[in-house]
C-alpha cells in the first residue's frame, strides 16, 4: 500500500477528531492481502468524508489496530480502544476473530460495524450493538451449494481444518446437499497430506473438491497435488471461503489458479459510485481491488452516516442501526434483524460465483449471480 497505517501509540493527538477503531489483520497468520485492502477501503472512505468537512466540522480518524487474525488480540485491541474513547469499531476480516471482537464489544457497550466476517453466530446471544455488513456464512454458502448442483456435482469432498468457521461451513453445506441428492464427503487435513488427499478423492469417486482450508497452506499445496495428478483431471476445485480472490493466489499458484470458483460478495455490474471508488482503490493499492476493499469503504460511510446524523454517543449509534439508508458502494445499505442471525445484519449484498479465467488469470468469470 502507498500509506502505511501509523504503529500503535503514533496516531495523531487532535482531541477534536471523532476516532473510529479499525481492527485489520496486517501480520501473519492474519490474512495481510485482505487486512490492506480492507484498510485501503477504511481509509479512502475516511478521506472522502474529511474532504467533505468530516463529521459536522469534525475530522474522522482512524486508529488501527493489527489483529494478525488472534482471537485474545483482538479483544485486548477493543478494550484499549475503548479507553481511548472510539465513537465506533469498524473491521475484521476472520471470523473467528471477529467473533472475539463482537463478545467484547457487546460487553462493553461499544457499536462495531463487522465488515468482512461471516460466520453466522457472531455474538451468542442477540446484541443492540454489532452490525454486519458481509452476508451470513449460511446465505452466501446455501448459494455456492445451488452453484455445485446446477454444474452437475453430486459427490463433494471437503478438504477441511478444525475450526469453528470451517466446521459451520461444512455443515452448511452437509445439511443443504444432502436432501438435495449430493453425498458431502469429509477428509480431515489433521491427518492427511495433500497426496493423500488425492488417493481419497481418487478411492470415493468425488467430482468436486472444496478448500476449507487456510491461505496460503495447506491451500495451495493442496491444489498443486490435485492438478498435477492424472487420475483427478476431470475434477472441480472450489474455494467457497474466497481465497482465490486475491492477487497472491495467482501468484503462488500461477497457471493452477484458474478454474477455482469462489464466492465474491459485489453485484454484476457496479454503480457509478462503485466505479468511482473502484478508480480510487486501485489508485491507492496498485492493483485492482478486491470486494474486501469495497467492504471496507462502506463500513466507513455508513458509520459516517450515522455519527453525522445522530452524534457521537455509542448508545445513540447502536439504536441508530435499522435507521441506515445508505448507498453503499455495492447496493443500498440497510439493517434488519433477520432470523438466525445474532446481529443487526444488511440483507444481502450482491453475491456472486467467480473464478480465474485460465485463459487470462486476472480476468474474472461470473459463473453464477444472485
């Protein structure tokens, strides 16, 4: 990125600034392709709004917070922003994190805008003061499932981790293919190479494999093994969590990146504004920007649109939420309480099929849109 967030304790001291807390994983094992973009996102967002006169002749500021996808960081990360007086949080891109962020900010009293996690239970208990921007984990992942059906897989294997996130989304998928006709066959990479993940695709005549895994490993290794064995030529390889989104992905993988379909959370086409802040992404990142970016910005503009329209005081923010009538880079935003889900949640954003054209790796395909 051009401008590199400012390291804790170095953000600037204007005591007139109405401050947002942005938590981003920046280091590893965090994701750090998709915490620069979500803060590019934050950021231009946060720029545009100073331009124009901040929050009713206030500046906006951000104080960033690295996660490096930690669960306990990410909670020490919103008390110490809480001390430090944040109107709001904004962020997060891991779910499990997020999660850890949300508990705390429930406890605490402090409204956080979720950006990019979809894990469906993201407080325990129904809470006033998270909101999501991302689509439910069982919504987005209900429709990769249409997608497998209608090309004609009906034996699926997933290659998953033990996690919380990657255990709903398997059973999301378990529970939506299996009345449906599609056996869902699961290999646990506890104990499995990625050579061994071949011979059991290869033993249960599995047409379809999905990676529900971590980035870059055990993904990428795991993708090499299936493309380079002869045996598995005819199969699918799918990402439903998103990792091919990234420029990286092409990068490690090179030609083996391509053909891998994975959900993508922007509409088919992108509305003016979109393509304006398309314009400033790339600008700001050097390369295109991916919907996590886009997340970021809008996380950044409704909470604008709600610290300018009803003040800075956190209980007036939290009951603020189904008031939003925001346009948002990718559709118009606005909060409900939808059934299963703990949050205030905008239902939907535009949510596509993609994949990496073999033909030309930076170029997308929509394969399927809802």
């Amino acid at each position: 990125m051009n401008t590199p967030p400012s390291p804790p304790g170095a953000e600037r001291t204007d005591e007139s600034a109405v401050r947002i807390g942005a938590l981003v994983p920046l280091t590893r094992p965090g994701w750090v392709e998709a915490g620069q973009h979500l803060l590019a996102g934050l950021e231009l967002a946060v720029c545009e709004v100073n331009d124009a006169g901040g929050i009713v002749g206030r500046p906006l500021e951000l104080v960033v917070r690295d996660t490096a996808a930690d669960p306990q960081r990410a909670a020490a990360a919103v008390d110490e922003l809480a001390r430090l007086g944040v109107a709001a949080l904004a962020g997060e891109y891991h779910s499990v994190v997020a999660r850890a962020a949300a508990a705390r900010a429930d406890a605490l009293g402090l409204p956080f805008l979720c950006s990019s996690a979809v894990l469906d239970a993201l407080t325990e208990q129904p809470t006033k003061w998270v909101a999501r921007l991302a689509p439910a984990q069982s919504h987005g992942w209900q429709i990769y499932a249409d997608f497998l059906l209608s090309a004609g897989h009906s034996r699926i294997a997933l290659a998953a981790e033990p996690s919380v996130y990657w255990a709903s989304g398997a059973r999301i998928l378990r529970d939506y293919l299996a009345p449906r006709g599609g056996t869902v066959i699961e290999l646990d990479m506890r104990s499995l190479a990625p050579t061994a993940v071949c011979d059991e695709l290869a033993d249960n005549r599995a047409t379809a494999l999905l990676l529900l895994v971590g980035h870059p490993e055990p993904a990428v290794s795991i993708v090499k093994s299936v493309r380079h064995d002869q045996r598995l030529a005819e199969i699918m390889i799918g990402a439903p969590a998103g990792q091919p989104e990234f420029a990286e992905w092409a990068t490690l993988l090179g030609d083996d990146s391509a053909a891998i379909p994975f959900l993508r959370y922007l509409p088919e086409r992108l509305s003016p504004l979109g393509v304006r802040v398309e314009t400033a992404l790339r600008e700001r990142l050097a390369e295109a920007p991916s919907f996590v970016a886009f997340e970021g910005y809008d996380t950044a503009a409704v909470l604008a649109d709600l610290l300018r329209s009803h003040g800075v005081d956190r209980a007036r923010t939290a009951e603020s939420w189904p008031r939003v009538a925001v346009e948002g880079t990718r559709g118009q935003i606005q909060f409900s309480r939808t059934p299963g889900i703990s949050v205030w949640q905008w239902a939907w954003t535009p949510i596509q099929v993609v994949d990496r054209d073999p033909a030309e790796p930076d170029r997308f395909r929509i394969l399927h849109a809802s």
